[in-house]
C-alpha cells in the first residue's frame, strides 16, 4: 500500500506518521506542499498535524491555497481515501472537504495528553477493526479543536453516520473536552472517503510510548 504524507511550513507530525504507516508495511512518501500533483500509485493520502503556516490566521487556512490542494482536490472527488489528523483535519475543513469550522479550545489553553474517544460508528474504512461503542485512549494535542456545525449540519452528521469519534471518559460517558459540539472528536464526508479527526492515532503505536490503540484505527486503511 502507498501512503502520502502532505508537508507544509509548520507541520511536524509527517515523520510520525510516516514511521506508524511503515511500521504497519506501508510504502510512505512525503510530499512537499509546493508540488503540483500527489504521487499517482497513492492509496491513502494524509495531511498531518502540525502549525501549518504557524497558524498565523486560522489553522489550517493559509495551508489551504497551498499548490497541492487543487490536486488533494480532485484525488478527493475521485474517491481517494484521505485522513486529515489535527491540524490535517483543520485543513480539510478549510478547503470545504469535511463540513463544520474549528474554533479555540474553550479554555483558550493548549491541550496536551491522552484522552479517552468512543467509537461512534465503525462502517466506514478507517475505523472498522474497531467496535461500536469501543473505547480508545488517544494523545491529543491542540489549541483549536473545538469543533463547530450549526443545528442541521449536525442533523445531517448524525443522520449519514458521519459522527466518527466522540470524547469520553474512562467509562464511556461523554465528556466535553474542548468544547466541542456533541463532544465530537472525529468524522468524515458523507462518501465515506475522506476523514478527519484531532487526537494522534500516530502517536499511540507502542506501549511503550503510552498505548497502542492507534494501531488498529491506522491499519483499517490497510485492508
């Protein structure tokens, strides 16, 4: 499987995500944000997290007009499977790939540490090694995840199963972490082709660096 890993000024999760992809037997290229095209033979393309552009105006909206997303573009029309992760996500909402807008955390205060998601539904191709309603314990790290849609877009979310992930605590109840609408961590597009979400699946590889429970949410893409 080949998997292309975007870069843009400010990421910093691309080698991270290239050694969880490799580690999983996946061929990984890195491609720059000035290229025009994202390599041909790609069968996942993920845009990862980071301060693209230093976050300087929204996160993710300078990333947005970057030359390589006219191609990300097309690859997303043509159903090529995407995966945007924090800052990745943030993207994907800017260029109007996934609905909904992201805001600053309401504590106004950088987020760092596990935290525990509840897998909302697993039909779709990046969570179905996982179980309805199975809990996972995923590193987030972000300063503006507070995810935001308005009262029919989040009808419409619920309605095509495009809730992916939610916040929760260790026994399952919803929890609000930052804010975010129906506590939502996670969705995709309503093709089920691209998706996004703001914990680090690639930073929860090994035990030895805190859990491992990304490895089946990353490796769903491998089937």
């Amino acid at each position: 499987m080949k998997v292309s890993v975007l870069q843009f000024p400010g990421t910093n999760c691309e080698y991270d995500t290239q050694y969880a992809f490799e580690q999983l037997g996946a061929n990984v290229e890195i491609v720059w944000h000035k290229e025009k095209n994202i390599p041909e033979d790609t069968d996942l393309l993920v845009i990862p997290g980071g301060f693209s552009y230093g976050d300087y105006l929204r996160s993710g909206a300078i990333a947005r007009f970057a030359n390589i997303m006219d191609s990300v573009q097309e690859y997303a029309a043509n159903g090529g499977k995407i995966l945007g992760i924090c800052n990745g996500f943030q993207i994907l909402l800017e260029a109007g790939l996934l609905p909904g807008a992201m805001k600053r955390n309401d504590s106004l205060h950088f987020i760092s540490k596990f935290h525990n998601l509840k897998v909302v539904d697993n039909n779709n191709t990046f969570l179905s090694l996982l179980k309805e309603n199975e809990l996972v314990n995923i590193p987030v790290a972000h300063h503006d995840g507070n995810y935001f849609i308005d009262a029919n877009g989040l009808k419409e979310l619920e309605e095509n199963g495009q809730i992916l992930l939610r916040y929760c605590n260790e026994e399952g109840s919803e929890s609000n972490l930052n804010g975010s609408i129906s506590n939502i961590a996670g969705i995709c597009n309503k093709e089920k082709n691209v998706f996004g979400l703001m914990p680090h699946p690639e930073r929860a590889m090994e035990d030895l660096l805190g859990g491992d429970d990304g490895v089946r949410m990353l490796k769903g893409f491998l089937q």
